[in-house]
C-alpha cells in the first residue's frame, strides 16, 4: 500500500482502509483542479515569506500548472491506494518536482487545504449556477412578453378564480428568479472569505501571510478564526444548496402548473415531441418525463441538501473525519441543480400556447370580483356588492362587463414590470460577468511566471 499523508510507517488493515477512503478516489477529481489551484497559491505565499526558495515555488506553481489542466482535462487519476486527492496531487509534485515536492504542505493541514479546495469549488459553482438561473429567468421574460395579453384562468384551490394572462403567469416566475439571484450574492458573502493557514484548526506557529494568499486567490477577506474555519464544513456548503432548494421550490410550481396544463382536459399547453417519450406499449403516448424528472430533482435536492445538514449537525467544533461525507451530496446536488436550469432554458421557449383552449375556459364567472368592484365604483358598498353578484350567480342572471376595471396598475394583467425586470436582470448579470472576471484574474495572478 502507497504511503499516505499521514501514514508512520505501520501497517493499516485493509478494511479499515477501504472504509476510511470511501468514494474520495472518484468523488476528489472534482476537487483536483481547486486543490492545485490552492496549492499555487500557498506555495507563492511560502516564497513570499522566505519559508520557500523563489525557484522551488516556481518549479512547484508550473507543476501544478500542468496538473491543474490534466486534472480540468479529466486526465488526472487518484488510484485507490493513495486515499484522496490530496494525497495523488501531492504524489504527482514529488515526482515532477522532487524534493519541492515534499515542501508543499509546509504551514497547511489537509483540513484547510481541503477547506481552500472546497471554497473554491463552491465559488466557481456559484456562478455557473448565477449565471444558468439569470439564462433561465430571461426566457421566463421572453414568454412573459410575447404572451403578455393571451387570457388564461387564474386558479386558487385549483379552482377558477379570476382573469389572469400567460404573460401574468410567466412573469411570476422570472420574478422569483430575479429575487433568487439577488440573494445569491449574500450566498457569495458567505463564502467569500480564505480558510487556508488555518491549518488543523489552531494555526501554525510559523511567520504566514495568510492575508497575501487571501488577495492572491481573489478573496475580499481571511476567515480569521482557526477554529471557525473548521466549525464552517458543512455551513457553507448548505448555504449554497438551501439556495438552490429555494430556486427549485420556484421552478417546481412552474413545473405542475405545465404538467397541469397541458393535460388533454386542460389543453393549455403542449410539449414538442422532441420534448416528449414514448410508451412501450401505448402507441399514442406522448409523456411529459422531463417535466416529471425535472420536478422530481426539485424534491432529490431537498434530500440531498437534508443529507448535507445532517451529516455536518450534531457534532462539537473543530474538525471531524464525519466531513468526508459532506463532499459526494455536495457535488451531487451541484451538478443535479445545473442540469436542471439546462434544460428547463430550453424548455421555456419550446412550450406551445393553445390560446383558444384558454380563452375558452375564461367563462363569466371569473369576472365575479369584476363585477364586484364595478358595482363599488357606482356607489354600492362592497359587503353589499359582494352579495349582489353572490345572489345573480346563483339564479342565473349574472353578466358582467368583461372589460370593467382592466387592471393597468404596476403587476397587474396590463402592467407585468417588464422594463424594469430587465434591468435587474441586466444588473444581475453585470454582477455575474464582473465577479467572474475577477476569479479569473486572481487564478492568473496564481500562475503567471
């Protein structure tokens, strides 16, 4: 068995092994190419400080360099033996670089290196995800706008209720993604802060820069306390899903309100058949199984987001072997949310719009609270107007002015707020683009010669 980090030279029963090592031989890759991104980062510092000779740094920064593109490249492999990736990247330093190899995890523990490596990880899934949700909330906009004045039943207790529109109806859910990505950047806050020189939790005893690495990686801040640092595993993390589970509560009514909608009885709506299977025994069939798997990811993320709560609560501070299994439901939801912000952008704009089926089920009695106010406006207190419609509904006589009252005020049928929706989103994306660009130079910084 190869030599772990950690290992003294005695021996390690091979069950235990297998236990202790779980899945990280698979589930680190994701974390590879962060981790020598971290890694870069430390071994500047240690230079920076004179811990580290200026050309052993250098021949490790290129080192990782090369690693950092094999591992983005899916090249990278971290055999079972060597436990983590952790362990595989540090293997592969020593024998691309020798003895500089063996002085990277000066001043760092694997606790804060996997807490770098995992920070920056959540930060570039942060804004992949930023940037799918604000895709996703432009089509929303898109239908919104092109079905603005379209009639279809507003229902409550699914029931008809009152008049509402398509364009009403797919503005609900570009604003519930707008807000989404305005709370996203609080998420950003969170984790935007550098764990590394924490170490195991107490710091190191040697003269560090943690503030350096902090900038050097695009950090606005160091999270100062060792032991929070630590204490952090798992909060950060359900931080970020607790978001997408709030995301999915948005999209997972959409998704109902279209497998409702496009039902025979209803006949609102209809998937293309490109977005559509078949049945093996049913030669008619057309099944909606993207809606259906898409609303069901809705319900796996909350699942996985309670897996990751679960594991990370009910222990005391400082650091616990019970992390490790915080990374696989981590990824796994990660990935989950992505693809399901994927493929409903192209969804959106495929649904078709049976206006006539919708105009038809608009009968009279949607307009009752219409008529209701009508009344008001003529001087008829509304209790008693109220059950003046309530008493022409029940015998029949009820005609209402179809056009009374046409709801122009801000959110109403007449009035969705398009133009300033798209200026948050505009801003959104602003925001999305400039923090992105900034990752992207703090990693330059990190690997220029």
């Amino acid at each position: 068995m190869a030599e772990t980090l950690w290992g003294k030279g005695q021996p390690l029963d091979s069950a235990i092994h297998a236990f202790t090592v779980g899945d990280d031989p698979v589930v680190d890759l994701s974390l590879v190419p962060h981790d020598a991104l971290g890694s870069a980062a430390h071994a500047r510092m240690l230079a920076h400080v004179g811990l580290l000779a200026p050309e052993a740094a250098t021949s490790l920064v290129a080192a990782l360099h090369d690693l950092h593109a094999e591992a983005r490249a899916g090249r990278f492999v971290i055999r079972p033996e060597q436990e983590d990736g952790h362990t595989a990247l540090e293997a592969a330093l020593v024998e691309r670089t020798g003895e500089a190899g063996k002085r990277i995890h000066l001043a760092r523990s694997r606790n804060d290196q996997v807490l770098l490596a995992l920070r920056l990880y959540l930060r570039e899934e942060l804004l992949a995800l930023g940037a799918r949700t604000a895709e996703l909330a432009g089509t929303f906009l898109d239908f919104a706008e092109g079905h603005a004045d379209l009639p279809l039943p507003g229902y409550t207790h699914l029931r008809r209720a009152m008049p509402s529109t398509f364009g009403l109806w797919g503005m609900a859910f570009a604003e519930g993604l707008l807000e989404e990505l305005e709370a996203l950047k609080g998420v950003w806050g969170r984790i935007d802060r550098c764990p590394l020189g924490a170490a195991a939790g107490f710091g190191v005893p040697l003269p560090i820069d943690r503030e350096y690495v902090a900038r050097l990686l695009g950090f606005t801040r160091v999270q100062r306390s060792p032991i929070d640092a630590q204490d952090s595993r798992g909060r950060h993390e359900a931080a970020l899903l607790t978001w997408a589970c709030s995301v999915a509560g948005t999209l997972e009514k959409w998704l109902w309100d279209v497998q409702l909608y496009s039902m025979d009885e209803f006949g609102f709506l209809a998937l293309p058949d490109a977005f559509t299977t078949g049945s093996s025994i049913m030669p008619q069939k057309k099944n909606p199984d993207v809606v259906e798997l898409a609303r069901g990811r809705c319900r796996e993320l909350r699942g996985l987001a309670h897996q990751v709560e679960a594991v990370a609560g009910g222990l005391p501070s400082s650091y616990h072997r019970d992390f490790q299994l915080l990374k696989r439901p981590t990824f796994q939801a990660l990935a989950s949310t992505k693809a399901l912000l994927e493929v409903l952008a192209r969804l959106v704009p495929a649904l078709k719009v049976n206006a006539d089926k919708a105009r038809a089920a608009c009968d009279d009695s949607l307009y009752a609270a219409h008529h209701a106010y009508a009344l008001v406006a003529k001087g008829l207190p509304f209790r008693d107007a109220y059950r003046e419609v309530g008493r022409q509904l029940n015998d029949g006589t009820f005609q209402p002015d179809r056009g009374a009252l046409t709801a122009t005020h801000l959110g109403g049928a007449g009035n969705l707020g398009l133009a300033t929706a798209r200026e948050e989103l505009a801003d959104a994306r602003e925001w999305l683009t400039r923090t992105h660009a900034q990752q992207t130079q703090a990693a330059e910084r990190v690997w220029a010669a």
